[in-house]
C-alpha cells in the first residue's frame, strides 16, 4: 500500500515547494566567478537572516551579518543559572512538524527536537480547563464534558464549510493548479472577514449558542485558546489550519535558540568559491556586526548600511530581515529605497502583542499523583483567569523543569507589560492556587523568574505580524518585493525577508521562505541562475503568484 502524502506548509498564497527546493540535488544555483566574494549585508540574526547569510555563502558570496541583540532574534532562549538549568524560550517555542523547510536545518545541523505539550496533545500527561470557576480534568478530549467535545465538533463544521478537506488533499498532493483555484476563491470572498465574524457567521455557530463561540475562543483546539485572534482575518487562521501548522508541533531540545548558533556555527556543504569548512562564524570570527543605524542610497548601485558605533560600508544588495516597523522607527532610512506603497504595508502591518512569564522548578513535580484522586497533581493549564495558558516542560526525571507560568497575546499580555517580574508571578500563583488550592507551587520555584513582553522590546516593538480583515493587499506587497524586475531603480537592491513579510506570521517556517527568495533575488541580481532542474521561487512566480485581488476580471477595484 503507497503511504498517502504528507501535508506540508507549503502555503496556498505561494505553493511553492520549499522544502524540495532545498532539497534538490542540483542545489540552488550558482553566481558568475567574478562576482564570488562579493558582500551582501544581512541585517538581523534571526532565522531569516541566518538562513540568508548561509544560503548566499553557500553561493560564493560574503555574507555580511548585523545583529542588534541576539543570535536567533525571537528564536530567543535564556537560561536560568546552574549547570543543568533549563532554557526559556521567549519567543519561539512551538514548530509544526509540517514545517519542512525549517526542519531542513534543523535535521542539517543535528538539533534534538520533542513533541512539544499542547493541551490535549500526547505529549502532555493531563490537561486541566478552568472556566467561570469550574475545573475539568482531562487526558483526551473525551474526557471533558459533551459541550467542549460539541465546541470542537462546531469549529471543525465551520473549517468544513469553506472546502478544508479538498485543500488539504491538494496541499498533500502537492497539486498547485486545484491550490490556487480553491485558495484564492477563499481570499477573494474573505479578506474582509475577521475570526470573530468568520465563526458568527458560519452556519456551524450561528446553529448554536452564544457560549459556544466563548468557550471555543478560551479553549480553543490544537494550541489553545483563540480568542485573542478573533479581530484578525479569517485568513490568517485558515492557513494556519489547512497546513497543519497547529498541530504535532515539536519543541527544540535546549532551547529554541540552538537552531540559530547551530546554522551560525555549521560549516557548509556544496560551497562554492569558499574553502571547506567555511562557516557564517568563520567569516564573522568576531561574531556579528552590531545593529545598524542607518539605511541610505549613496549610487545608483551600491547601499550604504552604518551600524550603532558609526561604521559604514557599501554594498550592491542588502537583505533586511528586521521586523518593518524597525525601518522607519528605529532605523535612519532613506525613503527612496522603497516605494510609498511598500511604505504603507510596512506602516500597516499589525503586530501582535505577547508576554510569557517562566520559572525554573526543582523537578517536574506535577508528574506527582494525587493520592485521593490518583490523577498528576498539576497538568497543562487553560483558564480565564489572567495566566490564561500555563505550560509544562521537563526533560525527563531527577532534573530542574520549567513552569511557563502565563502565556498570553494583544490585550491580554498588556495586561502584565507594567509589573516587574516578581510582581508578575505573585499574581499569577494567586491564580493557579485558585485552580490548584493543595498544590505548593511555589516551593518548587528556584532562581529568579523570566519573563518578555515583546512589545516593549526596542528591537521588535511587537511579537509577530497578523494581518487584520482587508490587509490581504499589503501582505502580498510584502511578500513580492523580491520580484524587482518592475521596479524603479532606486527601489531595488534591498530585499526584505523575515516571517512577517511571509504569509505566515509567526512561524519559522515563514522566515526560512523569505529568506530564501531573498536568496534567490540577490542571486539574479548579480547575474546568477537557478539550475534548470530546479527552478527557484522567482523562477516559478508568474504561475504561482499570490492572487492580485485589484486585477481581477470582472471585480470592482
């Protein structure tokens, strides 16, 4: 019997298989002798830019890496002290199996992975969902009472409706033609439409009562509650669901940030014009450059990037993988790089919000059974009470674990942005005791807490992007900019890349893609090719192109 295929994020906007692309033998392609060597600045150190840096390398070309803060960007773990101190990832920390091309330098670079423990999920030995006071204890879903398992039985209905099941087959066929057809349908009749109204509107939830929407947006199904998605576009979360994105998620073994000082460290293979063993680390021995300050034309041909301490340097090609607001916020930018309408998808992006609060235990204590009940003494939590989402990491027995005590998004995170760290995990034991009256959590905790709220955070000002309901024109602007070809000059030579400039916000798989059109532009700029047996992005964009919702026939502008 032929195993059926697997689904993959290949992302229906642009199904451009990524992962076969990386994976091909004849390699991504080659740039003219004479343009071995060359540098191209690589601005910001997380995925997007390592994965930029590594591939141009691999090229011939020199990468030329500026860092503000942190290898690994929001891929960003911090370690508690102690030799076997566990690490918090802060940004990060959860990455759909279906995400191959990601998982291309994750298996590259021999980084361990687990199954990460969402609630419900295999990986998590108990769940417990608290709302308006009541508890329930859970190790599958049939074990919640009839109105969660109804809830879930209504959300899949809604997906139902809109053709889930046929574009998840062609996604798992890998079958572009019926992909296109059917997604951009969906985006031309839903880029006005948010979560909210998407689920109030279906005839799944309008059959049903109000509490039903409630309990789905506290609760949620996969990784949780969802509710504070709710205002964002119906889209966003589609392509979420359709890929399988948010399910068999897998964490990284000693932090997410690992990924990033692997690939920094890993000496590449198939290199052209580089000796071997030549890593990103031994062209920058001295680590990266730090952040830049300044972005301006100075010739029609060459972009001049300065960094914090005033050292400048030209370049052909720049490839920015800073989040967008950065660009005009932080960054001196010329104008002129970029075109009014990429100015304003840049200055429209919506970004969402979001805190985490950890805490290092002395063992996985909630693995403990109960003697009265014989059920774990804590589980995975979901509540409606401020710590809305409580996590649960170990690395097996007999070492120090991690409480992800709180992990919240938008309004919910802002809620914690003013209290210090002390103050942030006072109130949030006062309401796990609320859920857990005889479990001493706190006796467990050792160290000093770490937490993150990312909007405050002068280098990204917001966690990741999320489009809101009518943004689907800006995304696509974002998204295109690789394709130069009908720019003005002074627009070209700069290349955004990054997981917000993806259509998939958020997950690392959406800053592997990005950055490797970003690859694939620089290449072309300076006049180098794909293989002809394997055709790279910009190659394949006429047929793949996301839809151009304001060049339809027959639809009004």
């Amino acid at each position: 019997m032929t195993a059926a295929p697997l689904l993959t994020m290949l992302v229906p906007d642009f199904p451009f298989s990524y992962d076969e692309y990386l994976s091909h033998r004849a390699g991504l392609g080659s740039i003219p002798r004479d343009a071995h060597g060359t540098e191209v600045a690589v601005i910001g150190a997380g995925m997007a830019g390592l994965v930029a840096a590594h591939e141009l390398m691999r090229l011939g070309l020199r990468p030329v890496v500026y860092e503000s803060a942190h290898l690994g960007g929001r891929m960003r773990s911090v370690r508690f002290d102690g030799p076997e101190s566990p690490a918090a990832d802060l940004g990060a920390m959860r990455f759909p199996a279906s995400g191959r091309a990601f998982f291309h330098y994750v298996d590259a670079c021999d980084v361990r992975t687990r199954p990460f423990p969402n609630p419900l999920s295999q990986a998590t030995s108990s769940t417990v969902i608290e709302l308006a006071g009541v508890r329930h204890y859970a190790q599958t879903i049939h074990d919640l009472p009839p109105l969660f398992r109804d809830v879930a039985a209504a959300w899949a209905d809604c997906l139902d409706e809109v053709g889930r099941e046929t574009i998840q087959a062609a996604i798992s066929a890998r079958d572009t033609r019926a992909i296109k057809l059917l997604w951009n349908e969906l985006v031309c009749r839903l880029d006005d439409e948010s979560f909210y109204g998407f689920l109030a509107r279906s005839r799944a939830f309008r059959a049903v009562p109000f509490s039903f929407r409630e309990t789905f947006g506290q609760v949620g199904f996969g990784t949780g509650g969802w509710d504070t998605d709710f205002p964002n576009s119906i889209l966003e979360v589609l392509r979420v669901v359709f890929t399988n994105a948010d399910i068999d998620q897998r964490r990284i073994v000693g932090g997410a940030d690992t990924v990033a000082r692997a690939l920094w460290k890993q000496p590449a293979t198939g290199l052209m014009h580089w000796p071997r063993g030549t890593s990103l680390a031994t062209l920058h021995p001295a680590g990266p450059r730090v952040g830049v300050k300044a972005v301006h034309r100075v010739s029609p041909t060459a972009i001049s990037v300065e960094d914090r301490l005033g050292n400048s340097a030209t370049y052909p090609a720049v490839v920015a993988t800073c989040q967008t607001w950065l660009l005009s916020a932080q960054i001196d930018c010329d104008e002129s790089l970029f075109s009014q309408e990429l100015w304003a998808a840049m200055e429209r992006s919506h970004y969402m919000q979001s805190s985490k609060t950890f805490v290092m235990v002395d063992r996985p204590f909630w693995l403990d059974r109960d003697p009265t009940t014989s059920r774990d003494v804590m589980s995975m939590t979901l509540t409606d009470r401020l710590t809305r989402a409580t996590y649960l990491l170990d690395d097996g027995p007999g070492r120090p674990a991690l409480i992800c005590l709180s992990y919240t998004w938008n309004d919910d995170a802002l809620k914690w942005l003013a209290l210090d760290p002390d103050e942030r995990v006072r109130l949030m034991l006062h309401s796990l005791r609320k859920i857990y009256p005889d479990v001493d959590i706190a006796a467990h905790i050792r160290g000093k807490p770490i937490t993150v709220s990312w909007e405050s955070d002068p280098n990204f000002m917001g966690a990741f992007g999320n489009n809101l309901p009518g943004h689907y024109r800006y995304q696509r602007r974002l998204f295109t900019h690789f394709m130069q070809d009908h720019f003005l000059a002074r627009h070209r030579g700069i290349y955004l890349a990054g997981d917000d400039i993806s259509f998939t916000s958020g997950w690392a798989e959406g800053a592997v893609t990005t950055a490797l059109n970003a690859v694939w532009a620089v290449q072309k700029q300076l006049g180098g090719q794909s293989h002809s047996e394997n055709p790279g992005p910009g190659d394949r964009f006429r047929e793949l192109a996301p839809v151009d919702l304001d060049n339809i026939p027959g639809q009004t502008k």
